[in-house]
C-alpha cells in the first residue's frame, strides 16, 4: 500500500475508534453522573429513635422512600428539605439529619428515583419531579409553611434545589458545594470532550440561583477536587437574593465537615435567622 493510503486509513481508523467511543459515553453519560446505592437504607430509628419512615407520591407516579427526622433539642420551627449528591442514598446522609435534629431543625431526608430501594432512573427531570415530591409531603401533609421551609442542596443536589426554588420559593437556601453548571463542571475534568454537546442533563445553578431572591448561603470546601472552590464562589456571585459565603480551609468534597460537620450545621442557622427567625 502506498504510503499516502496508509496515512488515510490510519485517520479513518482512528476517526472511527473516537465516534465509537463518543457514542458509547453519550449512551451511557447517566451511568457515569448518577452513583445509586439501589439498596433499601433501613428504617428511620437509625437516625434517632424519633425519626419516621415515610413515602413520597411523584406525579408520574412513583413511590419514595424517605425519613422525616424531627427535632430533639428546643424546636425552631423550621424545616429543612435536603436534596443530596449524585453517589449513596440517604443513609449516608444521617450524620447531617442527626446534628440538625440537635440544632432544632426538623429535616426531611429523601432518595431520589434509581436510588435507595426506590423504582425508576434518574434523570435531571425526574430529580425535578422527585423534589416537588418531597416539597409537596412536607407542605400538605406535615402542614409546613413555606415560609418556614428551607432548602438544603448538596453537590447534584443544589442543581435539585435550585430549579425547584424557581418554581416554589423557599424561606432560604443553602448551597453546599455548588457547581456553574453540569457541562462547565465536566469539560473541567475531561477538557478533551465536547462535553456541552454530548450532556442530556444540564444543572444550570447559577442561571437558576440568578431567578431566585431568597437569603442564600454557599458553602464550599478550599480542598474540593470535584467542584472545584471557584465554581462555588462564581454561583455565590450570582445569587439573587442576600447571599453569605462559607468557605471550610481543607476540607475536601466528601470530607465529614462537609457532610454534617459543625461549619455547615452553624451556616444553616445563621441562614435560618436571617430567613425566618425573627
């Protein structure tokens, strides 16, 4: 063969073996962002011995399971609905339930679909559907008043919490490690993709945080490796409503102080006494 013709089916080749792969990424993008722990959590008490198990109804049809976990020290009066990362299930978020529970905060604590024991996949349209779910227990059923209702999103969650508080304005809202965007967040970690063309799922927070005028708090880890500190910082610019900075020295994005460590505990109720405490 010509050398000239082995040049050109070499690039053929390797053209091929890059739309394969594209392909193959674009088809399973959802497997590589939603990290499910499928299995069932066990019951509430493992939280405290106050806390419940419940079920959430979504309106295409999906049952949910959740924890509502009441407060055990002097109650505030305030209830904080917590939307949670992209990896586990709720169990993983007992610690935080537990040091609200101590705070005087009533939380609700919820799987989304594909996660937990719970039906379905997850989608960025049906985390949408499952926190109007969650929003809609705990105002109907548990007679919260949206004025004393806060929203707590942790990582994916804050994408989760964002949008919904387009829709249903919270008493006030608290951003933990929050991110641009899903597509500017991943072509930092894979600059040789074409990221933007090949997501289905967007998580536009800090477009969205822009539509919303509640108190908001961002909380962030300087050591964070997966959402990276200026993709924090650059949501918390864009926060339309009064916004209060929270940057934890060190921690990292799955580190215990982030989870449900003293820093975040404390920046929820400062946000609860500039959002709905008199």
């Amino acid at each position: 063969m010509a050398p000239g013709g082995l040049v050109v089916r070499t690039a053929l080749v390797a053209v091929a073996v890059v739309a394969v792969l594209l392909v193959a990424l674009w088809l399973g993008q959802r497997r590589l962002i939603y990290l499910p722990d499928g299995a069932a959590p066990g019951p509430a008490e493992q939280v405290t011995d106050r806390a419940e198990d419940v079920w959430l109804t979504t309106s295409d049809g999906l049952r949910l399971g959740a924890w509502y976990v009441p407060p055990t020290a002097a109650d505030r009066g305030v209830t904080v609905l917590v939307a949670n990362g992209n990896a586990g299930n709720r169990a993983d978020r007992a610690q935080l339930a537990r040091a609200l529970a101590v705070a005087g905060f009533a939380t609700l604590l919820f799987d989304y679909r594909g996660y937990g024991g719970n039906p379905g996949r997850p989608s960025e349209e049906g985390l949408a559907l499952d926190a109007r779910a969650a929003r809609s227990y705990l105002v109907d059923e548990r007679a919260v008043s949206p004025g004393r209702l806060l929203y707590f999103g942790e990582s994916l969650g804050t994408g989760v919490v964002t949008e919904l508080a387009t829709e249903y304005r919270p008493a006030g809202l608290l951003l933990r490690s929050p991110f641009v965007d899903l597509a500017t967040l991943g072509q930092r970690h894979y600059p040789f993709l074409p990221v933007r063309l090949l997501l289905w799922d967007s998580f536009p927070v800090a477009e969205s945080v822009a539509r919303i005028d509640a108190p908001t708090t961002v909380v962030y880890g300087t050591a964070d490796t997966i959402v990276p500190p200026d993709h924090s910082e650059r949501v918390a610019e864009c926060a339309g409503g009064p916004v209060v900075r929270v940057a934890v020295p060190g921690a990292g994005h799955n580190d215990a102080e982030l989870i449900g460590g003293a820093e975040v505990v404390g920046a929820l109720v400062e946000l609860a006494r500039r959002a709905v405490e008199p």
